[in-house]
C-alpha cells in the first residue's frame, strides 16, 4: 500500500498527516520501502502526524517519539510548496466520522467500522467533477 497519493484534481490522500522536513511531495517516492520497523522520520509522521489547529508550526506530539502536530502556518505552506487544494487523510476518530480543519482545505475521516459503538465511519468519494463526498458507512 503506498503511503500517500495525489489525486488528478490536486488531493493529497495520507494516513496520518504532513511531516516536517519534506518540502516536495514527490521525495515520497525515493523514501525506504517495504520496512517491517517503520524508522525513517518523514514516512513516522506521515502515518502518525495530526493537525493542531491552535498551532501555527510543528510541535513535538505527545503520542510518541518522531510524531509530530502542525498548525495552520506548517499546513498552509505544504499546500502552496506542493500546489495542492485538498487534504485528505485517516487516523484519528471523531464522533460524525469526520472533521475539517483550516478552513476546510485538510478533512479527517475515520472509516474503521470496528469502532462504531464510539462513533461514526465515514468514507471520502471524490466523484468525476472532483468535488468530495462524505458518506456515514
């Protein structure tokens, strides 16, 4: 499974979120693969980093050592580095199965069933006018 993607209409699809340290998408290619012990920093934070939106930067995360949170600021200059419109990624449940952050330019689902009793799940379906759809599963 790759560790992120980008969609024809500019969304960048991630499990956790953007690390520090990576200034062009693209350096996801050249990352290490197929890793049993995930120790590379940027592929820890982009499967473990969470947005903060009473941030403005990076801040060491309280989940673990090499995650990190990021804040409006961090978030707003990955988008224009990389010239992207969307953020969408996974990991943290929230009560609906999603949330938007920054003015809705960063949207978190949560789509693991397994934790309904705690919440809803949700899926993202970008249709063919790329708009994105979130569907309660």
């Amino acid at each position: 499974m790759p560790l992120a993607a980008v969609t024809w209409n500019k969304i960048f699809c991630v499990h956790g979120d953007i690390p520090e340290g990576l200034d062009d998408i693209e350096e996801i290619n050249f990352l290490p693969k197929d890793q049993e012990k995930i120790d590379d920093p940027i592929i820890t934070q982009l499967v473990w980093n969470d947005p903060r939106e009473k941030s403005s930067h990076f801040k060491n995360s309280n989940r673990g050592s090499g995650i990190k949170t990021f804040g409006k600021k961090a978030f707003e200059t990955f988008m224009e580095e990389n010239d992207l419109n969307l953020i969408i990624r996974a990991h943290k449940r929230f009560k609906n199965g999603f949330k938007k952050f920054f003015n809705d330019i960063l949207i978190s689902i949560f789509s693991s069933q397994s934790y309904s009793k705690r919440g809803s799940a949700t899926v993202a379906f970008i249709n063919e006018n790329g708009n994105v759809e979130l569907i309660p599963i």
